[in-house]
C-alpha cells in the first residue's frame, strides 16, 4: 500500500477524506442494489458521490477501485463491471439510442460457493421470481438467444401467465417481471422498424456471463432429463 501515500498526494487528500469517501461509495452500491432489486449502478451516480465536494478528475477512479476492493474483502461480492451487449441486429435507427445506454455500470455478484449462498443468504420468499426468471432465459436461450415477443408470450400463454395479468397470485404483475430482467440487463428489448415491424428479446450480459450461463445449461439439461423420465405432466 506504500503507493496508496503517493496517490493521496496528487489530490491534496487527506487518508481520512479518502476513506470517507470509499464508505460513501460502499454505502450508496449496498443500498443501491437491495433497493432496486439488483439493478445495474451507474458508474456516472459514484462519480458524482465523490465529486460533490472534490473536483480532482481523476479521484473518482481512484475511491471506485479501492470501493470495489473492500466490497470484496468485507462483504464477500464482486463489484462488476457490466460490458454494454450490443443488440444483433444492425438496424441502424437505434445508433443513437443504444450508445446512450453504453454508459458503464456495476452489479454485485456473490463470491460465495452456490451451496453456501443457498443455505445462508438467499431470501427462499424470492425463490418464485428465480424461477420465473430462469425458465424466461431458458425459453430466450433455446430460442437461439433472441426470441419475439409475440413468441415468448406465446410460450408464457401455455404456462397460464398472460401479458394481461396484473394480480397474479404469486408474481404480481406478469409484465412487469418480465421487464424486471431488462432493468436487470439479464435481458435487451430491440423493436425492429419495418413492415414486419416487431419487438425481440435478446440475452443481455448478466446472462451470457459464464457462471449464469452454465446454470441455464444445467437448469435445462434437468428439465429435459425429467421429461425424459416422465416426471412432467
């Protein structure tokens, strides 16, 4: 840490002021995360945590870093950073608004084995919205990874769950669930313009990323094997 001295320096910033900062920092992603239900932090939002009363340009990186780093040592999470997927298409009306939405983010993965996390930490009253979310990136998954909406409401249908149903016993609002996993950047919505002009839902990076991805894979191959085995009606 013998550089952490040199760091401050540049900033004409005390050890005190910078560890009050990180806490800041700490807090707001911590808080952040529990109350949005896991959603992306932009990175724009710590930014201007640390730049309220600090105009040093280069300080945000700075208290960012070492945020990241006690998260990890203190609360057990990695604090990712989140590479903006591109839709597939190449449908060149949305340029502009897709590098709107190219601004960096962060999200808290569990550094815990996945055995560990189950039996102590995750919440079993969410269980429900887990399994929705999983068999919604299945369906997107075996389609390719990119699915109409038309379609997978399709499928949703023969499930008994309608783009209608605001009061659903168990997921509330059907629709917003749905749109949960785009604010969660599990999923990407794209509208196509066109004659056959339609809405698709594309697999964004939280579930291309590598663990996740390997929990679809499991989590269908069981499926498959249970249909196989008859246990499906």
């Amino acid at each position: 840490m013998a550089s952490a001295t040199e760091d401050l320096s540049q900033f004409d910033l005390s050890k005190e002021e910078k560890d009050k900062l990180v806490a800041e920092v700490i807090r707001y992603v911590l808080f952040k995360t529990h109350q949005n239900s896991g959603c992306p932090i932009k990175r724009d939002e710590l930014t201007q945590l640390v730049t309220k009363n600090y105009r040093q340009r280069a300080l945000p990186s700075l208290v960012i870093n070492e945020a990241k780093e006690k998260i990890s040592r203190i609360f057990g999470y990695e604090m990712r950073e989140l590479q903006r997927s591109r839709p597939s298409s190449t449908n060149q009306g949305r340029a502009s608004q897709q590098s709107v939405a190219d601004s960096k983010s962060y999200v808290l993965i569990s550094q815990l084995p996945a055995d560990v996390y189950r039996k102590y930490v995750e919440d079993v009253n969410l269980t429900h919205l887990t399994g929705f979310n999983f068999v919604i990136l299945s369906i997107v998954h075996l389609a390719g990874g990119k699915i109409p909406e038309d379609s997978l409401w399709h499928h949703l249908k023969r499930m008994g769950l309608s783009d209608s149903d605001e009061m659903h016993p168990i997921l509330g609002n059907v629709k917003q669930a749905l749109e949960a996993l785009v604010q969660q950047r599990y999923l990407q919505k794209e509208k196509v313009s066109g004659p056959e002009a339609n809405t698709f839902y594309e697999l964004a990076e939280r579930a291309l990323d590598e663990p996740v991805n390997e929990r679809l894979k499991e989590y269908i191959s069981q499926v498959v094997a249970d249909m196989e085995q008859g246990d499906f009606e």
